[in-house]
C-alpha cells in the first residue's frame, strides 16, 4: 500500500489489517510516514515523478512476493494504470482503472462533458483555458445565477476553488467568514488571473444544497456497494463529521454513470444537491480509496479489505450498510 502517510493512510492501515489473511507492506516517499509505526513492515520508496518509480516497485513486488498493489496517492495512478500489464505478467493485481477512463474521471471538466454527452444528469457548466472567454463566462453565469463556483478541472484538497458572489463584500469575508473562505469578487478573480498563464477552470452555478460523498467498489464497471454519507462537517475540504444515508437518487446516479465509463476498484464520488432543479449533481469522481472510506467500518462494511479481495478475484460477501450510523473523525499521534 503506499501513501502510508496519507490522511487516510492510517485508518485503511487498521482496515487491512482486521483480516489475518492480510500481510501489509506499507510504502510512502516520506521515511517518517505515519504508517510507518503502524505497520510491522514499511518501505520508503520514490516519488512518482522519478524515472525508476516502476522498476522500483516492481522490484519490492518481487522481494516481498506481493499479490496486490493498492496506491492511495492519486498522482501515482496514471503510471500505474499505465503500467497495468507489466504488472499482471508478473502475476501482480494493480487497484486501479485502465488509463482511459482513469484520464476522464480524474479531470473534473472531461467527466462533466461525458455527463452531458450521455444525457446523464449535471450542473449547468461552462470550460475556458483562455482570459477573454473566462469574462464573458463569468458575466453569463452571474446574471443567471447571482453566484459562480469556479475551479481548474484536475485539482484536489480545494486548491483553487472559489465562489464568486459580489453580494459578498471584503468587509463581510473579514469579519464574517473563517480565513480559509471560498468567496471573492468578480473583480478580484479577474485581475488576479489578468494576463497570466492559468490552468483549464470549469465554471458551474453554485449547488447550495447539502453534500455527499459516496464510496462505491467497482469491479470493471461492475457496481457492487454504493454507500453515501453526508458530509455535517469538512476541515480544509477533508470530510471530518457525517452520517451514511441510503439517498436512492444518488445511488442510482452512481449506477448510470459506472454503467457509463467502466472504472475498477473502490472510487470516491462527489455529490451536491442542486436547489434549483432538485436533483443530486456530481462535483467529481475521485478515481481511489478515499481517506474517509475508514468510515465504513463502523456501518459495518470494510471498504479496503473488500477491495484487495475484489482485485484477486475472490468470493466477496455484500454486507449489509447500517444506514444511519454517524461518524466523527479526530486526530490521533504516533511517537518514535
């Protein structure tokens, strides 16, 4: 497993180990990862960014006779499902979708295209790379809407994400709203971006309902567990409080669009309710493990064991999801 010091490294630690058939190796370019004094046996391996990062993983594949390799770090992913076939010669399992729908699902504008190419529900969304179309974007949206959310299409952890509303003034954000707000103005957002190279946004109307995250495994397409929770509390858009609730409009969303591009393993969806249609609109697809799947546990459901069980093809029991059950999530240390 690596991004053993990941923030949902420790907890899918626990996870896997519950089940005795389990021997875990854990894995992270950090030496003093977490999960290296939760785990008997922990490997400081390279970024994914350097050249020998396969090799290298193969090679401790082979020292430890592994069986499955399960990535937690979403930056890792790509080269794995790139790599997916020297993997599986060597009688190796890889948790990750093949290279075509992981491009897809991982880039928050390319899925809401697929959406809108299929006739599958989504929010009314607009992509720009370029100064000039962004302006007259945001102009259209704000008359419509009052409000416009606009992020770069492949981001995580909030990065970039903001809310532009011009009801919201600098004097209110000051006094009214935590540091880390999501607000700016028009004006602001424009001469910050003015004559600089900027990644792809997508730009969306503002979904002011409440949110949910679904964890799911998917087995080549093959939907096998859905579990939505609400999201009651986030931290730096970490999800830290909720409670799993059976929204059955949700899940059969997560149906059509698995049905729809085929990924594999346990994949994190994004959902918001959409006040002015009514309906649950994805924000995005988070092609992994999610950090808060550890969760599940507690509903009855162990996510990561069910996954390692799934990519070796194994008999799987569906339990049951103890729909209601609420969860808070708190720190914890390790000391060395």
């Amino acid at each position: 497993m690596t991004g053993a010091g990941a923030p949902g490294g420790p907890g899918i630690i626990k996870c896997l180990q519950k089940d005795s058939r389990i021997k875990l190796i854990c894995c992270d370019i950090d030496e003093y990862a977490s999960g290296r004094f939760l785990n008997d046996s922990f490997e400081h391996i390279l970024p994914a960014d350097h050249p020998e990062f396969i090799d290298s993983i193969l090679e401790l594949c082979h020292r430890y006779q592994i069986d499955v390799v399960f990535p937690l770090v979403t930056r890792e992913l790509f080269l794995f499902a790139k790599h997916k076939n020297r993997f599986e010669s060597a009688q190796i399992k890889v948790i990750v979708s093949n290279e075509e729908e992981l491009f897809i699902a991982n880039d928050k504008g390319k899925i809401h295209e697929h959406l809108k190419s299929n006739d599958l529900i989504h929010a009314d969304f607009k992509i720009t790379h370029e100064y000039n179309s962004l302006v007259r974007y945001v102009e259209d949206f704000l008359s419509c809407y009052q409000k416009v959310c606009i992020k770069p299409t492949i981001s995580n952890g909030s990065r970039g994400v903001r809310l532009i509303d011009d009801t919201v003034d600098q004097f209110d954000i000051l006094f009214n709203h935590k540091p880390n707000s999501l607000f700016t103005s028009k004006n602001d957002l424009l001469s910050t971006l003015k004559g600089k190279d900027f990644p792809e946004l997508i730009l969306s109307e503002v979904l002011e309902g409440e949110e949910f995250t679904v964890d799911t495994l998917i087995q080549n397409g093959k939907v096998l567990l859905v579990a939505p929770r609400i999201r009651s509390k986030m931290n730096a858009g970490i999800s830290v409080a909720g409670e799993f609730i059976e929204e059955k409009a949700i899940i059969e969303q997560v149906h059509h669009i698995s049905e729809s591009l085929s990924l594999n393993g346990p994949i994190g969806f994004q959902f918001k309710r959409n006040m002015n249609t009514d309906t649950f609109n994805l924000l995005e697809i988070n092609p992994r493990i999610q950090g808060t799947s550890v969760a599940l546990i507690g509903a009855g459901v162990n996510l990561p064991t069910m996954a390692v069980y799934s990519a070796l093809g194994l008999d799987i029991q569906i339990p049951s999801i103890k729909w209601g059950t609420r969860f808070i999530r708190f720190y914890s240390e390790v000391y060395y």
